[in-house]
C-alpha cells in the first residue's frame, strides 16, 4: 500500500543492503524507513544515520555505497546504457572516501 503513493516516480534501484536506521522522502511526501528490496524513486533523499551503511544497486547495475550521516539524491536517472543522457546524483552530506581499488593503467 505504501507503494502505491509513489506510482508517478520512477523507480531506479534497490536497497541491496543496510545496516541502521536508513530513510528515503521526496518532496511533499511522507518519510519512508528503508529496508534491503525496498525500491529507490527519481527524486528520492536516500540519508544515513552516523553509524549505519547503505548500498543501492541501480537498475544500471551500478551499486552505490552510503557510509553513516550522509545524504544521497537522485535527481535525474536514465537506466538506458544506450542514452546519452545525462544521470544525475547529488551528494547532499557527509564525508566522501577515496576508492580503495587500484588503477590500472
């Protein structure tokens, strides 16, 4: 039922995992308390509280990592790998990491 408020937004992703309390509101809507395959909406604030972690897996197959107190929205989202659309993510809050992974030159 809760769904169901949200039929005219897009849906972009999953949460693939958490840990701790995670939310997602858009504007003019009601706050909603995240749990792992809860759906991710065009125009959702995705938001950590400090301590908990989150990873979205978009429908790109991309994943997207959150660490505790950070907010994450996603304003602009085109799943086509053919698009040359421009996808669009604001990192609202919080501390950003360098990737741990190595280049390969």
């Amino acid at each position: 039922m809760e769904q169901q408020q949200y039929v005219d937004a897009a849906q972009v992703g999953a949460v693939l995992s958490k840990r701790g309390k995670v939310t997602a509101n858009r504007r003019n809507e009601n706050m909603r308390i995240l749990k792992r395959g809860d759906p991710i909406f065009m125009g959702d604030v995705v938001s950590t509280v400090r301590g908990a972690n989150l990873q979205l897996r978009m429908q790109d197959n991309n994943i997207i990592m959150l660490r505790g107190g950070s907010s994450f929205r996603v304003d602009q989202y085109q799943p086509d790998a053919q698009s040359v659309e421009v996808k669009r993510f604001d990192y609202a809050c919080g501390v950003l990491r360098p990737s741990r992974r190595r280049l390969v030159s």
